[in-house]
C-alpha cells in the first residue's frame, strides 16, 4: 500500500486560504471590490448606484466586513446630511495581484 503523499498546504478551518476565501467570497464583496478599484472612491448612494440590484442592509453588511478585515476604508465628514467615502486600504490594493492571478488560473484552465 502506497504511502499518501502530504499536502504543502493543509486546508482545514484555520488555513489561511480558506480564511482568505471567505474573504472574497462574500456575496457582493468582488463587485465593491472591482468599483473601488475603477473609481478610487465612492460615496454609500454612488456604490449602490453602480451595483445597481443591492439592498441597503447587503451594502451596508459587506462594507462593514471589508472594513473590518482591512480591506477597505471608510471615510466620514462631520457634514449634514452625513457624508462617508469608502476607498481601498492597502490590503486592498494589494488584492487586486491575487486576484488577477486567479482570473488568469481560470482563463488557462477552464477557457482554454
């Protein structure tokens, strides 16, 4: 019996490719990403505007998650009505290589 070959990666709970996943795999997270990206900054009723099919609370929840995962910034002025920007953080910007790479992955491999 042949010995099983071990993983580099182990993918249980605690594996940061998982973490990273759940990430980006929150539902509107790639298209708040993808405007960020195009516009540098937008404003809550600008980001609603430009996905168009998106309630206020899903906007709101996913935002909240990027930013608590440091992913994207958020911005408010001391102005009336309320003014608040959200842009990309660092971490962020950074993601966009990452996720270049996978479409790039995607594109060879199931394109072909």
């Amino acid at each position: 019996m042949k010995t099983p070959i071990k993983p580099e990666i182990e993918f249980n709970k605690n594996c940061s490719v998982r973490k990273a996943i759940e990430i980006i795999g929150m539902k509107y997270a790639i298209l708040i990403f993808n405007e960020l990206l195009k516009h540098e900054t937008l404003r809550f009723g600008q980001m609603r505007k430009v996905l168009g099919n998106i309630n206020t609370r899903t906007l709101t929840t996913t935002l909240k998650e990027l930013e608590r995962v440091e992913l994207v910034a958020r911005k408010q002025y001391a102005e009336i009505p309320p003014k608040v920007e959200y842009s990309l953080t660092k971490k962020g910007k950074d993601l966009k290589k990452v996720l270049i790479q996978l479409q790039v992955w995607y594109d060879k491999s199931y394109k072909g």
